[in-house]
C-alpha cells in the first residue's frame, strides 16, 4: 500500500459514498460470519470495516455510542437490566454502564471475533469490559431474546450492522415481539435506525414492524455521524405506552462526561426536521 | 463513463472522502476562476463540482441553504437590506427572498459560470432570480464590501467555497472590517465554516478574525449536510452587540415552507455539544 491512500464505502442502497485517509492496514480476519478489517488512517485513529463497510473510527464513534446509551437510559425512570443486541466493539456498553442504576449488562453479539478487534484495536471502548455487571456473551441476538424471561429487562439496544446479513432478522416483527415480550411494561427498545435522510422508507418500515410486534409510541432521533452513509445518522426508540419525556434534570446534572450528548442535544434531537417529521407521520 | 461511476472527493485537509454514484456527466465548464462539472447521480439528483470539490447536490442542498438563511434573517430584528457574497448557485438568495420585509438583496459572486450553471442545471434554485427586489453582480465580493457605505446592510451572508483559492481572501480580518463597517449597530454577519467536527481550529480562527475587525457576538450553529465532508457542517454568526435570540414567534408562524429549518431546529441548534462549545470556548 502507498504511504497514503484512500479507502471509500460506495454505499449501494444511498448512491453515495464514505472514505478516510489511510496510513497502514494493521490487521484482518475472517470470522465464521464476515470479514473485519482493521486500518490506520491518517486524521481519524483506527478503522474497523466488516465485509468493506465502515463499523467505527476511533474519532467519531463517541457520536453514536453516546446517542445510542443516554437517551433511552434518560428516559427511562429506573434502569437496571440492560441488554443489549449486537454492539461487540463495547462502546455502547461502555455508555450504558456509566449510569450507576444499572446493575446489569448483558450484550450479545454474534461474532466474538469483533470484540477481540475492538480489545486489541480500540482498547478505549473496552475500558469496562471487566465490569462485574457486565456479560459479555458470543451468541445469536434473535435467539437470546427470543429465551428471555418475559418482564425481565429494562431496555433493549440494538446496536447492529444494517439490515443485510447477520443483522437481517434483528428488523422484523418476530425479533420486535421477542423484545416487546422481554421487556417490562416501561421498558424501552432502541435500535439504530440509519439514515435519516437517505433512509427515511427504511425507518418507516422499522416503526411499522415495531408497531405489529406491540410496541405504541415511536421516537426517531437524529445525529451526526462522518462516519456513516451521509455523515448522518439516527436512533429510534419504542415504547409499549407514554412518551419520551425524559429525566432531564437527571440529564444536566449527571456524573459523567459526555462529549456529544448533552440534555439540551437530547432536548433538539427529539424535534425532528419537517421534511423527517413529514416522511414518518 | 460506465452506467455507474463513483465519483470521489478525497478531502486533504480532513483525512475524509465524500462520494456520489453517478449515472452520466451532463456538463463542464473553465471558467476564469475555476472548473465547473455538472455530473447526474442516480441517487441525489443533479451534483455540482467546482475544482473537484463537491458544491451541491439537488437532493441535499436544501438543507445548507435554510441553514444559511433563516438563522440570520430570523434573529436580525427587521431585516430590510441583505448582501450574498458568493452564492452564485442561488439557493440562499431564493431563500432569503420569502421573507417578505426584505426590500433588497445584492448577491456579489466572482463568478458568472456559476449561475449560468445552476440556472441550466438546477432551476429551481434559481426560480427567484428575477425577483425586482434581487441584483446579481458577478464581481469581487471583497472589493464590493470594501465600497458599501457604512451602516448600509442588515445582513450579510457569506456564501462561499473553502477557504483557498477564490474563496482564501473571504476568511481574514480585512475582510471581516469591511462587512463590520458596511453593517448597521444591530447587523448581523454570517458565514458557511465548514465542519464542527473535523475543522475546529478553523472555525475558531475565523471567529478570532471577526473578533479583530470588531465583531463581539459569535454563534456556529451546526447542520448535516451529506455533501460536504463529514457530512457535518455549520454556519457562523457574528453580531457588533448583543446575543443570538430570535423571533421565534416570527419562525414558528412563518407564512412559508421549509424542509430543515424549524423554530425548533433553530433553538436546538444554538446549544453546541459539548466538546464543540469546549473547543470553541
């Protein structure tokens, strides 16, 4: 590879592309379910792609992992299980455990190959894998939910690749009722939802699906996100039943540092744009 | 070409790339200036490049240009007199012109290429350039703020490419004491300053220069913007005196339409996060 040269996503289902500079490719594997590259790029830290689709970079995943842990633990009255589907380079998890309420994690991702890449390549992100209420289990997410006990979770994150592959039956109603199932009656579901603005008939479709298994009420919050189709990016949230007003008092007066979230961001972020707000109804 | 290219943007001073999936290449022109290619996507309409920079494309732009506009035109008391240096694709001039206190707005882009193509290639941009109450120059922005009369202007916007080239001399205090000079006591200057993300140091230069030509007030409000790298962008507001409070009443019962722009977009996007309102100070 030349000293500098230029990695690009060309991202079929938006027509448009992602790139970063890089510097070196610094490892591969092949799981028994994708391919995941590790490289160095020149002003973005490391890259993780997984079958040539950018995962994260060390310089702006904070955007999503903080976007996809706070709001759905601030809205919330009282978090306490938490499991989450998917999210094998641990900086979701390392989000939610911020929230001293919680007293257990439970993250299954399929592909315990990705977190050995993320425990060598992005060691910041795995900083609480030790967490004693951490369990970090290597199995299959639909199949997970599927066999918890109904009533017993608090909030469900779904932090995956996009709907193709793997991550194919973690958008249909037979995953969403398994969720709505294990969830208690003010338990809350969050899943990333893509693109906003490219990605709008996806998102619609996820809250159709999310509305067959149960779940009453919606809320879909953007965020920016470089390293993605369009550099930007959403969360949406389900509930069986209320709102999503939220903790805000708790939001401002938290004991931890965020870099993006703030209450006022979470505040913004759950006025959508008129054109989004028109497209989802 | 191929049925379908990609064209790339590889953004030195980034690190990042930003690419569409193109179907043909309608146009291209050299102008005094610049190169102007005008490409068709398959996906975002119709795409603009200047120089190999991605500068619009039909699909996206909507968002740059409320961002530009209605901030200003919505915080600024009773803005009657507007100029746009740069701009030469219209947008922002097509929406300044809905607010119907505007009397006159001069728009000063260096050069004329740029509208005879958003004209062919992107009319509805251009649907407003007849307006009696809009003057298009195609002259040097810098020499024409240097000759307004002082304390001339309610607002004027800054709607230029990056800062080299054409575009280098839009970004330094001679200018800025030229726009400070030509503005009334309660005017207010703004400008396109690229990504929060990846280009603080920039952002907080050109607020160091407004700052020695006089200006006292500063707000970068952030944006997505899929086209431009990091799909991440923002705007800049400069103010002699005073804050950024708007007339919210005024944007909330605005009498037309917009797609991004919101009262609530607006409010939202006066609270930086963190790390940018940490970086900016």
């Amino acid at each position: 590879m030349p000293e500098t040269a230029w990695k690009h996503e060309n991202c079929e289902f938006t027509g448009s592309a992602i790139g970063f500079r890089i510097a070196a490719k610094l490892d591969e594997v092949l799981s028994p379910f994708q391919k995941i590259e590790i490289f160095e790029t020149t002003d973005w830290g490391n890259l993780m792609l997984i079958d040539g689709a950018v995962m994260l970079t060390g310089r702006d995943n904070f955007l999503y992992h903080e976007m996809m842990a706070h709001p759905a633990l601030f809205t919330h009255p009282d978090p306490r299980r938490v499991v989450i589907i998917g999210g094998g380079d641990c900086g979701t998890l390392r989000e939610v455990l911020r929230h001293p309420g919680v007293q257990q994690v439970v993250q299954c991702d399929i592909d315990e190959q990705v977190t050995r890449m993320a425990e060598k390549w992005f060691p910041e992100l795995c900083e609480s894998n030790a967490d004693p209420r951490a369990q970090l289990l290597f199995d299959d997410g639909i199949a997970y939910m599927a066999g918890c006990a109904p009533g017993s979770v608090d909030i469900v994150i779904v932090d995956s690749t996009d709907p193709v592959g793997p991550a194919e039956g973690l958008f249909n109603q037979a995953f969403y009722a398994s969720c709505f199932r294990a969830l208690r009656a003010d338990g809350i579901l969050v899943q990333q939802s893509e693109s906003p603005l490219a990605l709008l008939d996806l998102i619609r479709k996820m809250r159709a699906e999310m509305g067959k298994a149960g779940f009453a009420a919606f809320a879909t919050l953007p965020f920016p996100q470089p390293c993605y189709p369009t550099g930007w990016w959403s969360c949406t949230l389900a509930r069986k039943a209320g709102g999503f007003d939220f903790r805000e008092d708790d939001a401002r007066g938290k004991r931890f540092a965020t870099r993006y979230y703030s209450a006022e961001i979470h505040r913004g972020a759950l006025t959508l744009p008129p054109f989004v707000a028109a497209a989802l109804g």
